[in-house]
C-alpha cells in the first residue's frame, strides 16, 4: 500500500514537464490519448460483444425419407430453392398462434454454439478479430515514445535539475529587481533619444503641451501564470504561512518588468526614473541569489559538454514517424476485410449435417467506423511528428542567442547558449519566452555582479565600519581596509575618521562623497591605484595633509598624488628610479605643485638624489632615504636642500660621508646607519654641522672616532653602536650637552676617567664590549645618569661610590664576571621593582634587607612581567619573561 502524498512528486514533475512541451508535443499527446481511447472501446466491445451467427445453407443429407416427410400437423419444410410467397390481407389480423412457417434445420442450440465458435475462428479475418488489440498494443507504443525524452536515465537528470533551476529562478526576487532595472534603463535610454531627437518648443508659444512619451507596449510577466509558479504556490500552500519567495515573486513580476506601452505623466527631471533605487534584498534572499549564480553555472558548464537530450529528442522524431508510417501502411489495406456477411464451410458435417453455413459477424460495422477514427487520428499524428522534425532539421536548436534580451541596455552580455542547454531554452521558448528571459538573469556577469555589489555594500555596512575604527597610538581615529574590490560607499560616511588605509584594494575610486569625510588627514595605501573624481581631487587637495605609498614600480603611482598642494608629508615606498643608469631621473616627476611638503620618506632603491628635490627646496626640512642596500652614487643633490634640518641616509652603501653635508648647515638630525663607513675624515672636521644634535652612526665599521667630533658642541644623542671602536678620544667627552651615548656592540676594553664630564649624560649604553671594570669617576660626575646597561662584558665588580647614582632607575649587569652586588645598589631608590636585571643567584648575594628595599614594588627584581616596557635606550637589549627565568634557573644550578 501507499499513500496519495507518495504520487505527489509524479504530478509535480509532470506539471513542470509540461515546460519543455511544444504546442505540437501537447496537440500530439491528446491525439494519442484518443487513439488509445478508441482502441480501449473496440476492445471492450469486443470482448464483450463480439461473436458470429450462423446458419445452414445447404439441404441436409437424406437417410430416412419418412423422417422429412410432410406431417400430419400441417407443417411444411421449405428449401432456398423454393420459398413459398405467402399474401396476408390487410384487414385479416396475424393469428398468434398460428402454426410455425419456414425451412426446418434440425439443429439443436448446442450445434448453433458449436458452429458458431468454429466459424469464428475459420471465416471471420484475422484484422477483425486482432485489431482491437493491435490498436491497443500500437497507442501503448506510442504513450511510451511521446514522453521517452523525459525519462531517459541520460536526460531525466538533466531536465530536473533544469527545472528545478528554473522555479528557483522564477521564485527569485533578483529575478524581479534586476528585470526592473533593465527595464527602466531601457524606457531611461528612449527617453534621451526621443529627447534629442524632438525640436525645443519656439519661445512664442504661450500654452504648450505636456510631454508625452511613449514606451513599449507593457505585457503581464507570464511567468507568474506558468505551471511552475503554479506548483511552487501549491507546494507552499500546504506549509504554514511564511514570506516565500514564490509569493514576493508573483506579486511584484508584473510591476517589475515593465516594457510596455502607455502614456506617462511628464517628469521635470528625466533621470529620476533612471537613478530610482529598487528595494534591496534581505541578506537571506541575497545568499540564495548567490547561490543560484553558481548552480547555474555548474549546471550550464556540464549541459554544454554533451548534446544527448538534443539527439534522444531527434531520434524519438523520428522513431515515432517511422512507427506511423509502419502502422499505415499495413492498415490501410485491412478496411476492405471488415464485412458483415461470411461464408463457412466447416468440416464437421458429420456431426450438424450441413457443409456451408451463412454467418454475420455482429461488431463489423463498429469496428470498420472505429478503424477509420484511428487512422485518422494517426494520420495527424504522423503529420505532426514530419513538422517536428523539419522544425528540427531547419533550425539550429544547438545554438541559442538571447536576441530580443541583448536590447536591454543591462542584458546585453548574456553570453551565447550551446549543446543541451540551448536545446532545452528553446523548447522552453515555444511554451513562454518570459520564462527564458528570467532564467538569463543568472546567465548575465552583469547581473551577478550587481548583486555581489548589492550584497558587498550591505555587507559592509556603517555599522561594521565603526566597529573596525580604533584609535593608533597619536590619538588618531584609524580604519584599515585590505583586499577589498573596491571602496565601500558606507566608508564615505565616516564624518570622524582621521586616517585611512587601504592594502590591496582592486578598484579605489575616491567620489565626491568624500566631501562627507571632514577630518580625513592621512592617506595610506599599500599596493593600491586608486582614482580620483575631479570634485573628488579638489577636496583632497584641500583637507590631505599625510601620504602614504606602496607599491612596486613607479607607473603605479596615481598622477593626482602630485597635484596635492596641501601635503605636508609624503611616503614613497617601491622602485622609483628609472631604468638605464645613474644620468636619468626617478621616475616620479616633478614636485613643484607640492609647495607645503615638509618631510619626505622614501624606501626604494635610488642610485642617485633625484634633482626634482629642489622644487620642494624651500619647504623641505626632512629626508628620509632607505635604499634597500643598493649603493646611492651620487648624492650632489643634497647641497641644494639648504634649510634641510634632518637627513637620514640608510642603507645606502656610503664608505665616507659625503660632501654635500657641508651644505647642510641647519642640520640639527644626521642618521647614517647601516652603511659601510669606515673612518670619519678629519679633512671635514665635521665644523660646518654645529646645529647638529642627534648624530646616528650604528651599524657601520668605523674604526677610529676623529677629535674633531668635539666641535659638535650641541650634540645631545651620539649613537656608535655596532662599529669597530677600540678607544674613545678625549676630544668626546667635550661635548658637555650629551645625554644619551650608545656605545654598544664594540671593542671597547675600558672606559676613559673623562666620562665624569659629561655631566648631563642620562643614558650610557657600553653593553657587549670588552669592559673589565668601570672607573668610579663615573659615579661622581654622572649624577644624572638614569639608565646604565654594562651587560655582556668581563666586570669583575662594580665601581665605588655606586650609590652616588640616586637618579638611576635601570641598570643591566647580565652576563659578566660578577660575585656578589654591593649593599650600595639599597641607596639607588630608583631601582626597586624591576629597574635591576642580574642573574637570581647574584640578586641573592644582596643582603635581606637591601633586597627588600630593591622589592618595594612588589615585583622580584630580576624578573620581568609582560606588562612592562622596554627601556628606552635604542640598543638596550630585551629578554623576554620566559628568557629571563630560564637563564636565571640554569645559572642557579651551576
């Protein structure tokens, strides 16, 4: 047993199937139900109705004369060969029960059963007895070939799954938006052209008459009014009441795809109708539109490899005529075999006595008409299934091209359908092209990406936005966009927003919404080319004070960067140097348009200072040249950038100071770190840079520091870390303003008494050098020293009058040849907490009560938490906890 909701699925798929049937399909299918039915009737006549009567024809055999005599009672034998004409007066009534006239057969009732079923078999045709059944058989045939198409294991698949594609495509509220929007692009286009093409009116005209446009004659969407709406409605209703998509879908197809005609109302603003926004999609609705995209794009790039539908539909054409023209022309020449009156001689005489009998066969009138009725039907049969297949023949239904969609201004890229699928949309042509047109939706790139646009824009909303600002360490409201397609129209909203950066952004494009963003002052973008909107430029041009950027070669770097008169700053970052030697200028251009830039970072790989620096000459006071380690060969364009006050050569490949620092003379900032200097010339005498108060040579090779270093009178940082210095000249510890010496990373082995004259030294750094003790002189004159790191030497103990450091707050004794601390290290009350990093087993060489004093904080002196800062010396070395705790633990056990 089963249950009715079990043949539900069977109606619904032949209710959809009916979408794939042409008007000739259908017309065929009633035809051959009423070839069916007509066999079904001839069958049950005959079975039920059919049989032969007969009787004798000739006289019987005579045995016995007297027992065919005439009798008594008055009864006479008649034979064929003699009928007696009998005349009964009109005015003389039959007598009832008159005597019995006629030729007596001497049959009993079983004889006439007998012969009749004998003559049935023998003198009635084989086409009447057979063809009730053979019609029956032939229709069945028929049924089976008319729909084979659809249930074919090759094809079925296919065909559900187009179907199935189909309602979801015809249920899609995208469906309705995006043929809206083409629509009235398309009146919006004809609009403009009906507009250039009619004369202005004459100014004389006092009463002028309404503008009237005319559009395409408007259409009811079909779609709705399909059997597939109409089983998506029927499958629905049995659900509880819920806001389906069938329902938005039907409800809104005929407002949406409006191309029609009729006369509208004029508008003083004709782009009203064109910039009118459509009702977004909810996010649901737009994940499955998604979704539908690439179904249909799986399920087109599989139907497209194959044409099997096409070729099972040919050769069911054609099997179906074949079987039609069989079934003619053996059917034909059987209607002369239906007669009413046959002959039997049957060869039994023995037993009846007679040898011919005279039958009729009951049903062949019947049979004769029903016989004609079939073939008649069959005949249109035929003729349908010859136009089936010259409409195949003739038509190119491999190929399917969107022509009447391709109008539409928004459907134009459609792409061209081939194999199965264009088959299978043109036979769903000859139903409703409606239907095609809402399944091109998903066919169209331009579609898909307006929704991924649609979707992206509410994706990345004002809200989310927000929730990404966060506040950088100036106090700056910041965003950070990276590998997005394009900007989010929510970004321009942002009336807050101080800096933005954007990384890898595919399309940028800066509006005129940007107006909205009133404190946007620094730009970063990273590998991005963004646009720029003229209205657009004038704002930045205006507002941008910051510029940061990225990139990988020159040509991508927008030409509206150099038209910003308001920038103070600008980062470049990436190859700017044109290709061909050192004579060519870099590749960016001029800068003459930027008046108020101030400071100027580049991180590229230059052989020269570009000569352009001289447009900006008067208003640059930083530089700032990271080269990548690519040697920097000429550098004469620095003498030109006289009010220059920082200058930071990086990377660079310099083996001398150049030159064209005598120039500099306001130079207050000189880094030239990580070069191959060897030796400061004394030749320079370093005398023309007196404003200099930060000098920075780490990470080179000097050698020797020249005395003329004492003309520096301002310096106030001195940084020689990581070079080859073995000594230090008497010539240095002249310079009375020096707070910070970094002297890290040498081959220092002792440290001259004359440090005492440094007396406003606050940070000395003599880590990784050779120091085997530090002169007391140090403690007496460094008064304001605060920050000491001596670790990675050979100290063997500290010098006397450590105590006299009161302002020391941090001080590194790692790694030395140290046996205890001395108790003096309890009057440096700036060291308690953390300010003491030495090994755990020298801390506790400490008295108790000095190292309660160094604890006062709470924190165990010699660890660390993560919550505190590096120091704040440049090369002061940093361990983390986990570091830190294990040395100590190790060097406890040894």
């Amino acid at each position: 047993m089963f249950s009715l909701s079990e043949l539900a699925p069977l109606n619904q798929h032949q209710n959809r199937s009916k979408l794939l049937k042409p008007w000739w399909d259908v017309f065929m299918d009633y035809l051959v139900v009423l070839m069916l039915m007509t066999s079904v009737l001839a069958c049950t006549e005959q079975l039920s109705r059919d049989r032969v009567v007969c009787i004798p024809l000739d006289p019987p055999v005579s045995t016995n004369s007297s027992d065919h005599s005439p009798s008594s009672d008055g009864y006479v034998a008649l034979t064929p060969s003699t009928k007696p004409t009998m005349h009964i007066p009109h005015n003389i009534s039959p007598d009832l029960h008159s005597a019995a006239r006629g030729r007596r057969t001497h049959l009993v009732y079983q004889q006439y059963i007998y012969i009749s079923q004998v003559c049935y078999h023998e003198a009635l045709p084989l086409c009447s007895r057979f063809f009730p059944y053979m019609a029956l058989l032939q229709s069945l045939v028929l049924v089976a070939s008319g729909s084979f198409w659809l249930h074919f294991p090759h094809t079925s698949s296919r065909i559900e799954q187009f179907l199935a594609i189909l309602a979801k495509c015809c249920e899609s509220p995208w469906t309705s938006q995006a043929l809206s929007h083409a629509a009235r692009q398309e009146n919006f286009q004809e609009k403009k052209k009906e507009e250039r093409q009619t004369p202005p009116f004459p100014p004389s005209s006092t009463s002028p008459s309404p503008l009237v446009t005319r559009t395409r004659c408007s259409s009811t969407d079909s779609g709705t009014d399909s059997p597939l709406l109409k089983w998506s409605e029927s499958a629905s209703s049995a659900a509880p009441p819920s806001p389906s998509l069938s329902t938005v879908s039907c409800n809104s197809t005929t407002s949406s795809l409006s191309l029609g005609c009729g006369v509208h109302r004029p508008s003083s603003n004709p782009s009203v109708m064109a910039d009118r926004q459509v009702i977004s999609l909810d996010k649901s609705d737009g994940e499955q539109a998604r979704a539908l995209f690439e179904r249909v794009r799986k399920f087109r790039s599989h139907c497209e490899s194959s044409a099997v539908i096409y070729k099972v539909y040919l050769a069911q054409t054609i099997f179906k005529l074949l079987m039609v023209t069989l079934i003619l022309s053996y059917t034909i020449p059987l209607l002369s075999s239906f007669s009413f009156n046959h002959t039997c001689h049957p060869e039994e005489k023995n037993l009846v006595g007679y040898a011919t009998f005279e039958c009729i066969h009951v049903l062949s009138s019947l049979l004769r008409k029903l016989l004609v009725a079939y073939l008649t039907l069959l005949g249109l049969y035929g003729l349908l299934n010859f136009y089936t297949l010259s409409w195949i023949l003739h038509s190119s239904l491999q190929q399917y091209s969107f022509h009447s969609l391709k109008e539409l201004c928004s459907l134009r890229d459609v792409p061209d359908l081939r194999n199965d699928l264009a088959f299978l949309i043109h036979m769903l042509d000859q139903y409703d092209p409606l239907l095609a047109q809402r399944l091109s939706v998903f066919l169209s790139p331009v579609s898909e990406c307006r929704l991924l646009e649609e979707s992206w824009e509410r994706r990345w909303g004002e809200e989310k936005l927000h929730a990404m600002t966060h506040v950088d360490a100036d106090g700056c409201s910041s965003l950070q966009l990276v590998a997005l397609p394009r900007l989010p129209p929510a970004l321009f909203t942002l009336c807050q927003l101080q800096v933005l950066k954007l990384e890898l952004i595919t399309d940028a494009r800066f509006t005129s919404q940007v107006a909205n963003m009133t404190s946007l002052k620094e730009l970063h973008l990273y590998h991005c080319t963004a646009a720029v909107d003229p209205s657009a430029l004038a704002v930045l041009q205006e507002r941008l004070e910051v510029l940061q950027l990225t990139f990988t070669q020159a040509s991508e770097i927008p030409s509206w960067v150099l038209s910003l008169r308001s920038l103070h700053e600008l980062h470049l970052s990436g190859r700017l140097s044109s290709e061909g030697g050192v004579g060519r200028s870099w590749a960016l251009g001029s800068l003459r348009q930027l008046r108020h830039l101030r400071v100027l970072v580049i991180r590229g790989m230059l052989q020269r200072i570009p000569g352009e620096l001289c447009e900006v000459a008067s208003s640059l006071v930083r530089l700032e040249i990271y080269n990548e380690g690519n040697k920097l060969l000429v550098l004469t364009g620095l003498k030109r950038l006289v009010d220059l006050t920082e200058l930071k050569l990086q990377d660079c490949q310099l083996e001398r100071l150049p030159s064209a620092l005598l120039a500099l003379t306001n130079l207050r900032t000189l880094d030239l770190q990580h070069n191959n200097l060897r030796t400061l010339e004394e030749r320079l005498s370093l005398a023309y840079l007196r404003r200099l108060s930060c000098l920075r040579l780490a990470y080179n090779r000097v050698l020797v520091l020249p005395a003329s270093v004492g003309v520096l009178r301002g310096l106030e940082l001195l940084d020689l870390s990581n070079n080859q210095l073995r000594g230090l000249p008497p010539a240095l510890f002249t310079l009375r303003r020096l707070r910070r010496l970094l002297l890290a990373g040498n081959l220092l082995e002792e440290l001259p008494t004359e440090v005492k004259a440094l007396q406003l030294l606050t940070e000395l750094d003599l880590s990784g050098n050779r120091l085997e003790s530090l002169p007391s002189e140090l403690c007496i004159g460094c008064s304001e020293l605060r920050i000491l790191n001596v670790a990675h030497n050979s100290l063997s103990s500290l010098p006397t009058g450590i105590a006299a450091l009161s302002q020391l707050c941090r001080l590194d004794l790692r790694s030395n040849c140290l046996e205890k601390l001395p108790a003096e290290l309890g009057c440096c009350a700036g060291l308690d907490g953390s300010g003491l990093l030495v090994e755990n087993w020298l801390f506790l060489s400490l008295p108790r009560y000095v190292r309660d004093i160094l604890n006062h904080s709470g924190t165990p002196t010699g660890t660390y938490s993560e919550g505190h800062s590096r120091p704040e010396s440049d090369s002061f070395p940093y361990f983390s906890p986990t570091q830190w705790s294990f040395f100590s633990a190790l060097e406890s056990q040894i």
